[in-house]
C-alpha cells in the first residue's frame, strides 16, 4: 500500500509539473493598453504604445454637444476613426485585423474633458 501511494505521488507531481510548463504558453496573451484625459481643451492624444497585432478596443467620451471624432493612427496616417455625438455616453469600438505596431490616440470635439483610451 505504501509503495502504490508514494507511485501515485510521483506520477501526481509529474503530471502537476508538466501542466505547470504548458499552461503559461497555452494561456499567454499580451494584454495592455493606454489611455489619456484631457480636462482643459477638447482635444485629447495618448503617448504613443507598441500593439501586437489583433483586435484592437477604443474606448472615447467627450462632452458638451455636437459632432466628436477619435482617431488611431501610426507614423503613416490614420488605422481606424469613428465620428459620434458629444452627448453619448461614453463608448467603445473595435478596430479587428490591426497589424501589430506603434500606435497612438486621439479624440476631439465637444467641451474640455475629454477621453480616449485603447486595450488589447
């Protein structure tokens, strides 16, 4: 009995450091992100951060009234944009198929305070 618990002990563990090895590369996603506020002007632009490639998230808000417009953009021009109202609430968007990158934010329109942010 003695023989056949300390057996499974061993296989246990074998199997435990085996999973151990393999889960961090069967789970591994780079996850990141950035964002900026602006509370005095009503234009807003993130530093610039490397993306890996993939689906990209913008999250925007503004305030006040009329038309708002965020941008993603890199050092040749703009990757993906959307237009929407300075009342909404604030939103979010995805931009899928974004080669990886260095890449930068920015939203404008409305009153003073505004957002943009973007996470992968």
């Amino acid at each position: 009995m003695y023989r056949s618990t300390q057996r499974a002990a061993i296989v246990g563990a074998i199997a435990a450091s085996a999973l151990a090895l393999a889960a961090p590369a069967a789970l591994a996603t780079v996850q990141g992100g950035i964002s900026k506020t602006c509370n005095t002007v009503n234009t807003c632009q993130t530093s610039e951060v490397w993306f890996p490639g993939g689906t990209l998230s913008v999250d925007a808000d503004v305030h006040g009234s009329g038309g708002a417009e965020w941008a993603v953009l890199n050092g040749n021009g703009t990757v993906c944009r959307a237009g929407f109202s300075a009342v909404d609430p604030a939103r979010s968007w995805t931009c899928g198929g974004v080669p990886a990158q260095w890449l930068y934010g920015v939203v404008s329109g409305g009153s003073p305070s505004v957002n943009i942010g973007l996470r992968w």
